[in-house]
C-alpha cells in the first residue's frame, strides 16, 4: 500500500512539474532504457502527480519479476527521490539503504552526486 498523500510534507502536485524527466536520463547507466522500466517512471509520475505517493516496494509487489531488474528499480528509487523532493521533503540516504540494503554502492554514488548537482 502507498503513502497517503497527507505525509508528504511541503509541496503539491503542481511541484511535481519541476521533476525532470527521467525519459532520457540515467544516472547509473550507459545503454537506453527498455520501454517497459520508461512506462513504469511514467506510472510512477502519474501516480504521485495524482496523489497517490507509490513507493518501488510496491511495484515489486505487483511485478515480482521487476525484483532480478537491478537498473529498472534504480531508475524507478532514483525517481522517487526527485518526486519526495518536488513535494518539500529531504529523502535521506539511511532510509534507502535500510530500504534497498541490496544496493548500497549505487545508493551513495546516487546522493553523492545529487549533491553535487545541487
């Protein structure tokens, strides 16, 4: 089950507008998205833009074979990041690796170079 929408600290859909789009951008990876991981960031963002804030556990929930797609799920916890952001919050990295324990290097080089885009 997602988060309500009432958690989400400052911010409001219209903030999700400032989310770039990950269509064509991917932090960890070199070759292009496959069509199904871009149709998943495109339900990601719709969902949140409509108030319903998912989260990637239940996308593995409701697509268990997503679970042996290591780049997809970094796309999709990448997204995530910049959706909490748009809405006012501070996702911070302790959460992400008590969350994705599996992806601890790419989960620090991801803030780390957030950071530094900031």
């Amino acid at each position: 089950m997602s988060e309500s929408a009432g958690a989400c600290g400052m911010g409001g859909p219209d903030d999700l507008a400032q989310v770039p789009s990950l269509a064509e951008a991917r932090p960890y990876h070199s070759h292009p998205r496959p069509l199904y991981a871009t149709a998943l960031l495109t339900d990601q963002r719709r969902r949140w833009e409509q108030g319903e804030r998912i989260v990637v556990e239940e996308y593995l929930r409701e697509q268990p074979a997503l679970g042996a797609e290591s780049e997809t799920i970094l796309d999709l916890l990448y997204h995530e990041i910049l959706l909490r952001e748009a809405r006012g919050e501070t996702p911070q990295l302790e959460e992400y690796l008590r969350r994705f324990p599996q992806f601890p290097e790419q989960l620090r080089l991801h803030f780390e170079v957030h950071a530094a885009l900031l």
